[in-house]
C-alpha cells in the first residue's frame, strides 16, 4: 500500500488513504526501516490521505522523537483539508513542519 522512492539522501514515503489503526503497521515499519538505514531524513507525502486517528497520530509523534534523537527529521507533504485539520486541532500539527508539495519538503533539507 505505501510507497517508498529516493530523492538524492532523502526518501519520500507515499501512498494509503488512511493512517488508523489497521494499516499503521505497514507504515511504522518502512518508517523503521529509515532508521535502521542511518536514513532519518524522510517526507511523509500526505496525499490522498482522507483519515488520520489516534493510531496514525501517535505514530507520526513517536517516530519524529526517533528521527530527532538521530539528527534528523520526519516532514509532511500535501495534506488535504480534513488531514490539516486534524493535524491542527490536535496540536500534532505543531510538531512538524508541513509543507503544501513533495518537491519543497525535499528541497528543505538542502536549504
């Protein structure tokens, strides 16, 4: 279900429509898999992404304090409206930064 590509020393991970309880597995793994790699340099592509849970948001939580306890960073692309929303209202939002497409997310780490 998810996707995972290189772009130059960055891995930009996509695809799901939900990140709940049922698939957060599939997601923490190839997550882990970055960290196993000495890869803490990752964009999370949000597209498409219509539900995020409590499951999904504490994942996202716990694997930025890993990606940071390395040196690195775990960045958000394309959120759609209810997933920004969700984002904001739960405060999860705050921790991460968020930008509107893939290719700026991976630009920043360079800038």
């Amino acid at each position: 279900m998810f996707e995972q590509k290189c772009q130059g020393a960055v891995d930009v991970i996509s695809g799901g429509d939900r990140f709940t309880g049922e698939n957060v597995t599939e997601l923490a793994t190839l997550l882990e898999q970055r960290l196993e790699r000495g890869q803490p340099q990752v964009v999370l592509d949000l597209q498409g992404v219509a539900v995020i849970d409590s499951a999904g948001l504490e994942l996202l939580l716990d694997m930025q304090e890993k990606y940071q306890r390395m040196g690195g960073t775990l960045k958000l692309a394309n959120p759609g409206s209810l997933c920004r929303e969700v984002l904001k209202c739960t405060g999860v939002g705050a921790r991460f930064e968020i930008y509107p497409d893939t290719r700026q997310a991976v630009r920043s780490f360079v800038a």
